[in-house]
C-alpha cells in the first residue's frame, strides 16, 4: 500500500523532467530524447569528475573488464557508459572490508590498487591513470577516462605513516580517514554509539599527524564516514581543504553519516567541496526509514547466506553479501531523482554553489540508486535537472567537477609549499 502511494507521487514529480515517460531510462539513444539540446550542450562541454565508485571490488572478486559491453551487466560503471554519460574522471575507491580482511589490510589494498592499474593497462587507448590535475585535463583532451584512486579508511595505512606515503606514490590521491569501522586513530559514524568498539573522541595525536602528513604530500583529505567530533578536528588540524567524497546533506536525511549544515558551513570556509552520495538511504528520508525498520531481518540474512556458503567450503566475497543486499533494497521503493537532486540544491544553497559535487558511490550501494539513475550513463539527467532548477551553466560546470579541480589544485598548492618549507624539528 505504502508502495503504491510513493510511485505515484514519484511519477507526478517525474513528469516535468522526463516527459517522454518511464520506459526511456534503459536505452541510451531514447534516453536522450528526455534531454534538451541546451542541457546536452552544458553537459558536453563540462569535465565531470565523479569521486566514489566502488568498482575495484568487481575488478579483482569478479574478473569484471571495464570494457564490458554485455546489455545484462547490471553495474553501474564500464568504458561504454562512461562514455555515454560524458564522465571525465573518476576516484576509484580502494575499499578493504575490515573483519574479513583482518591482519592484512596493506595487502589487501596493494591487490585493490592493482586491479585499477591492470584495468587501464587492457585499454590504453581508453583509460589513463591520472595523478594530478593536470593528468585529469589531459585525459579530457584524449578523450580518455582518467582513472585516479581513494583509499576508502584509514585502517589500510595499518597505522604507519610510512605506508601512507607509499600509497602516495602508488598514485593514491586522498584518503577517507575512516570508514564505518572506527579505527585506531578516527572515530566512525558508523560505530561511534557502539560502546564495545573503543573511541578516541574524534582524532588522536597520530591521527592529526597523519592529516598533516596528507597535506604535505598532496593526498585529499577526506571527511565522508568519520564521527562528528572526528569532522571537528580535521578542519581544526587540515591545512588544505578538504572534501567528503561521498556525503550528502542530514538536514534532508537523519543518516548520521549525512552531513549538518554546520558542517556543510565549515566545509565552506575550508575551501573544501561535499561531493553528494547517490544512495537512496542518503537522500530520501522515506528509503531511509524502510532500509532502518528492515535492518535486523536483512542482516540475518546476509548472515545466514554467508554461513551456508562457508558450510559449503565456498570463499565468500562481496558479491555474495551484495546479492542478498539487492534483493532487500528493491523491497523498498525506489526514490525520484529529485531526492538527489535536493541533497545538491541544499548544499548549493548553505556551503554555497563553490562547495558541491558528485560523488556517486557507483558500484557500492547494491543498486540502490534513485529513479533514472541506473548507470554512469545517465549522468546527463543531472545536468537537465538543475537546469531546470535554474542553475546557469557556469554553476552546473562548477558541480560536475569544476568545484573538485579548485579543491585538487589547491590541495597541490598546499602540498608544494609544505614541502618547500625546510624540515627542521619542531619549525613551524
Ligand atoms: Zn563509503
């Protein structure tokens, strides 16, 4: 009964974007009849970065080539819908589950890292391993996606600082201090209420320590996932903006993982840029509420599908746990792309229009992405929706990447003058 209300008002929304009607979303040249000749214009001539996808995991689990033109692949990312949806650059994110990968974070990571690197190594003439901003405008000029990579939690680095420069030198370009395990120096969102997990009140010493050891060596510092508190000191210790890779606004959604607007504010002066997460559970309230109350019986099934298959003698991998996850999801109904859209225009409207962008979390949300939104491809629909918000082009640009190349380039800046400065004990 719920089910039906929500669609209906769905479709109502969705009408004035999409007026050739629903059955467009799956072919891209009917797609593009929902597109105006100025929003095409505007997304064509923008370099879009993207900063969360989570496709590495399907890369080394599942043998997925990027390059993968199969009409059933369900995924969000390929060469193809890259292409299709004008994506200049994406952060592949380098994701370690921290239970199942215990006792060898490092090596995990090195095994994530390569899986990039192999992948545009297979299609030279489409992919480019990008480092810089510069890297990033020139694969824009070649007409190639630029591949750049996120460690998605601190716990990789294995508290060593000087794992973190190796990551640095292996192309990692930033780092999200925490994921939603809180680990020996940051404080998660995801377990900062959990009193059998042991907290630090936000960042310790050593963990300041490695925020500025990321400035220095030009590695974003990312906020997406960590505490409250953890937030706090990282704009308090940062010298160089930061961003959220992958983060969008609580003011609209109670996930404690969501950002305030307090924080949208600091991130603003910062310099920094939120890059708004496409989850459904991110961006509608009512998705949020559902996936909440279905939470412990999908747990147990996750749970019991994993047993069962180490029962079996079976590896277990993400795309097992992934599966079960989906079949939860699409229980719940589907939000509108306006929810998304909301979580840019809020952000827009409190950090200001220089401070937001895209960071999809492709690949890392079992498919629960709101209506519209099936795949990289459709990344134009974005475009035509805040034109129809009233954004100018300039502003839409600044969105679909401009605001993150200020931000990278800054972050570059900060990096050269840090290590311009003599090394002295104790200088300041
Ligand atoms: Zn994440």
């Amino acid at each position: 009964m719920t089910r039906s209300k929500l669609f209906l008002s769905t479709i109502v929304l969705l009408v004035p974007l999409f007026a050739a009607g629903q059955a467009a979303v799956d072919s891209p040249r009917s797609a593009d009849l929902n597109i105006s000749a100025k929003a095409r214009a505007i997304h064509e001539s923008a370099l879009i970065v993207d900063t969360h996808a989570d496709t590495p995991q399907r890369f080394l689990d599942e043998g997925f080539d990027i390059g993968s033109t199969d009409p059933k692949d369900i995924g969000h990312i390929s060469l193809d819908k890259v292409h299709r949806g004008n994506l200049g650059a994406e952060f592949f994110s380098i994701w370690v589950e921290p239970e199942t990968n215990q006792g060898h974070f490092a090596k995990h990571t090195f095994d994530l890292i390569d899986s990039v690197y192999e992948q545009a190594a297979r299609h030279p003439g489409r992919i480019m391993m990008a480092f810089s901003v510069a890297d990033i405008e020139r694969a824009h000029r070649e007409h190639k996606l630029a591949a750049l990579l996120g460690i998605e939690g601190g716990h990789s680095i294995e508290n060593d600082i000087h794992l973190l420069r190796d990551y640095y030198r292996l192309g990692v370009r930033y780092m999200t201090l925490s994921w939603s395990n809180t680990n020996e120096w940051a404080d998660s969102s995801g377990d900062v209420n959990d009193s059998k997990v042991q907290h630090h009140n936000g960042l310790t010493d050593f963990g300041k320590q490695v925020v500025l050891e990321m400035n220095r060596l030009g590695m974003m510092v990312d906020v997406s996932h960590v505490a409250d508190k953890t937030f706090w000191d990282t704009i308090e210790t940062t010298k160089a903006p930061v961003i959220a890779s992958h983060s969008s606004a609580r003011a609209l959604v109670s996930a404690p993982r969501n950002m305030t607007d307090d924080m949208l504010r600091a991130v603003a002066k910062n310099g920094g840029v939120v890059q708004v997460n496409f989850f459904n559970g991110f961006i509608d309230q009512n998705y949020w509420d559902a996936a909440k109350a279905q939470a412990k019986d999908r747990d147990a099934a996750v749970q019991k599908y994993i047993d069962q298959l180490k029962a079996e003698g079976k590896t277990v991998t993400y795309l097992d746990t992934d599966r079960v996850e989906r079949e939860w999801g699409a229980r719940i109904p589907r939000p509108p792309l306006k929810s998304l859209i909301d979580h840019i225009d809020h952000i827009a409207k409190v950090a200001g229009v220089d401070h937001v962008g895209l960071g999809s979390d492709f690949d890392g949300v079992s498919g629960a992405t709101p209506q519209g939104i099936d795949s990289a491809a459709d990344l134009p629909k974005i475009t035509q929706a805040l034109l129809d918000r009233g954004y100018s082009a300039e502003d839409i640009h600044k969105i679909l990447g401009g605001n993150l190349l200020r931000v990278f380039r800054e972050v570059e800046r900060v990096s050269h003058e840090m290590q311009a400065r003599p090394a002295t004990a104790g200088a300041q």
